[in-house]
C-alpha cells in the first residue's frame, strides 16, 4: 500500500471585497425600500416590517469582518440583491473551472508536478453550475491531466471526504497523483435579503495535491488518517435541484430554493457531534491532542471554533495553534479548513502534526490527520 501525502496547495481568491458595513448599508435600503413598497399591508399587520441589519451584530455573532466574492455591484444593488454572473457560451470555460484551474496550478507549482502527470480530479463542491458534464471533467481538459475526473456535493464537508476519496485511491495503488478542488461560489446560493444569514458567506476556490509520499519531492504533509461521518438533518438545506420547476413568476417566491439554515440548532447538534468525532478520530489514530500542533477548522462560526479548539486541545488554543480565516473570507463552506490549511502551515517542523476538520449540512464530517514531513 501506498501512502497519501498533501504535496500541495493553491487558493484563488476574488479580487472583490464586500466589508460588514457595506454590506448593512445595502441590505438596510432593501429593506427600507420593502417596508415602503408593502406600508399598507404593514400597517394592516399582515406582513412583519424588515428590521435592519447591523455591523456590530455580525461581527460579535460570527467573526466575520469582510467576504470576497466573484461580483459585489449586484450584491450591493438594493434592487437586485445577488451577483450579476454573465452567463457564459458552451464554448467558454465554465465560472468554476476557471477558478478551479487557477488553485489547481498553484497546487501543481508548490509540489514542482506536471499536470499531465495527475490522474485524477475530484471537484467537491456545495454547488455545481450544471448537472453535466462534470465541471472536474472540463478542468481536467483546462489543465491537461490524465486519467479520470468526477464531481461530488457533500456541502461544507466537500472538501474532507474528497481528500479521503483520493487518499483511499492512493492507499489501494488505482492511482498515483489526485487534484481535489473546492470552487465555492457561495454567493450565488446565497439569500443577501434575509437578514438572518446575509453575511455568512464568500466566494473562494482551493486544490490540494495528494500524491504517493514517495513521489513527493518537496516538503510535504503525509495524511496518517482520515474519518468521514455524517447524519441526517434538515437543519442546513438548499432545495434547488432538477426537479425545480420555474412556472414564471415562481423563482424569487421560492425562499427554499437558497441556503437556509436553523443556525442556532446547527450550533447545538453540530459541536458534540464534531467533538466526538474529532476524539473518536484520534483515538482510533494513537494521536493525543499534545502530538496536535495546529487545528484548521471548518470557517462558519468564530466561537463555535474557539469551542471545538478547546474541546480537542483541552485547554484555550495558543495564538496560532488555531488559525480562523474566517474574518476576511467568511464562510466559504468547503473551502474554508483548506484555505486556513493553506495559509498556516508551511511553518511547521519535521514531525509536527494537525487535524483539518470540516463540518456541515448533511449533517457531514471529515477529518484528515497530517504530519508534517520536512
Ligand atoms: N443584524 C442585527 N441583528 C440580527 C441580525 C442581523 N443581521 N440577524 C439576526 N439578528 C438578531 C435576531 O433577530 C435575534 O434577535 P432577538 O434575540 O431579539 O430575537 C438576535 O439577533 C439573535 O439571532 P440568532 O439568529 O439567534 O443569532 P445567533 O447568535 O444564533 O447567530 C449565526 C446567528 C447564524 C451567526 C449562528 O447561529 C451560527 O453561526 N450558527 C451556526 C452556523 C453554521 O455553522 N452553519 C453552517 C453553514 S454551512
């Protein structure tokens, strides 16, 4: 058997920032412009006035301080309320592709590894633009790879279980050398007009490179393990699909059609259930939390971090054993552990070890143990 080992990374990041406070001014036109619009039927009682959104609760509540996306005019729009994402010809290479592409050969250049030499690419993501054909198929094609491709939705926890997928096809010898690639454009599944969860998301892509450790020829993490685990919950769902029908008129009534979520149930189901995996995980693994030198966790929530960090280590975090990416990229759903990966780590020593933990709707989790070889 062979072992898997992350000899790579890459982030593409949008080049547009949206900061809690312009965010809050748009959505607080919108809904001033809404109370306006239905003031008789307000007045009436028979619809509830929108309340206005606030910097300081979206920072105190999640972390977060700002989000890239792919386009902020249609966001900021008070009249539109979603990206304006053109829509692209069969001929041009899809949104998610091409920023697949860019983290892709971020990943490739750092492991020093030809594209033509990887034989497959996971595309793991929350959402995919089209049913067909795969997206990883055609940044397989972009990039000039080998092999084959195929795409897989396990939400937030997308990222995790492709690693695991990848690493597995490694182990058992059926290929040599993954891409799994993470495009989240989150900010079109996203409802920027319910106060509620406006500010939770941003938009990001990452590709981590797995290839067989003895192929590595740069400093590298070996994967010691992973775990995936999930449970049923209706409390994070998205209920566009292709049996959505889009009788005119219907679209924008349809709230369920976006990311909706029971946020303060995910908070309570969520955390024993990551914290009993993560132990569960590094039990089965003979790790104990002082072998952990770094956490990268999942990217939703500041204290529900600062939670699993504490739970795992037994004891507050040191500055930098915990690294949150999420002020600057909010959620990023699959991507965030990644890009938290991605951004500290190349720090560590011979021998150190971490745990990336993503976790999610579904209810999905996954886990992924490294240890840093130098
Ligand atoms: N601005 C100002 N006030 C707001 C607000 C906003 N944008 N959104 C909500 N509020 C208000 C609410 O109306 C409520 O007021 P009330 O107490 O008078 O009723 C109060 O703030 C608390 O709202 P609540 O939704 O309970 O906030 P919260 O503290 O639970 O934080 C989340 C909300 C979403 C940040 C938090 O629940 C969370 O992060 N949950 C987990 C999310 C997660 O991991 N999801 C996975 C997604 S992939």
């Amino acid at each position: 058997m062979s072992q898997p080992a992350i000899t790579g990374t890459g982030v593409f990041t949008p080049s547009q920032v949206i900061t809690n406070d312009e965010l809050v001014v748009a959505f607080n036109a919108y809904a001033d412009r809404w109370n306006a619009e239905n003031a008789d039927a307000i007045a009436a009682g028979d619809l509830e006035a929108k309340a206005h959104s606030s910097s300081d609760f979206i920072l105190a509540a999640s972390g977060i301080e700002q989000r890239y996306v792919l386009d902020k005019t249609g966001v900021l729009d008070p009249e539109v309320m979603h990206p304006w994402l053109r829509a692209r010809s069969d001929e041009e290479p899809g949104v998610m592709a091409e920023m697949g592409v860019t983290a892709c050969r971020e990943a490739l250049d750092m492991a020093g590894v030809a594209a033509v030499d990887v034989d497959l690419v996971i595309c793991a993501a929350s959402n995919h633009e089209r049913a067909y054909p795969a997206v990883a198929i055609e940044i397989q094609q972009l990039l000039g790879c080998g092999g084959f491709a195929f795409d897989m939705n396990v939400a937030c926890s997308s990222a995790t279980f492709g690693i695991q997928a990848a690493a597995d096809m490694i182990r058992s010898g059926s290929i040599r050398r993954a891409l799994v690639v993470n495009p989240e454009i989150c900010s079109a599944h996203l409802e920027w007009r319910d106060r509620d969860c406006h500010f939770i998301f941003g938009d990001v892509c990452t590709a981590v490179l797995i290839e067989r450790e003895e192929d590595a020829q740069r400093p590298h993490f070996t994967i010691r393990s992973t775990r995936c685990a999930t449970q049923f919950s209706n409390n994070i769902r998205n209920n566009n699909g292709f049996l959505r029908r889009t009788r005119k008129g219907q679209m924008d009534d349809r709230r369920d059609m976006q990311f909706m979520q029971n946020g303060r149930k995910v908070f309570k189901e969520v955390l024993p259930l990551v914290s009993a995996h993560i132990a569960a995980h590094m039990a089965e693994d003979g790790v104990t939390s002082a072998d952990l030198s770094r956490l990268w966790l999942h990217q939703a929530n500041k204290t529900m971090n600062d939670y699993i960090g504490r739970k795992v280590l037994g004891r507050d975090p040191e500055p930098g054993e915990q690294p949150n990416i999420l002020q600057d990229y909010a959620n990023t759903s699959s991507a965030g552990s990644i890009i938290a990966f991605a951004k500290h780590s190349a720090d560590m020593g011979d021998g150190q070890m971490g745990l990336i933990c993503s976790f999610g709707a579904g209810y999905s989790v996954g886990s992924v143990i490294v240890e840093r070889r130098v």
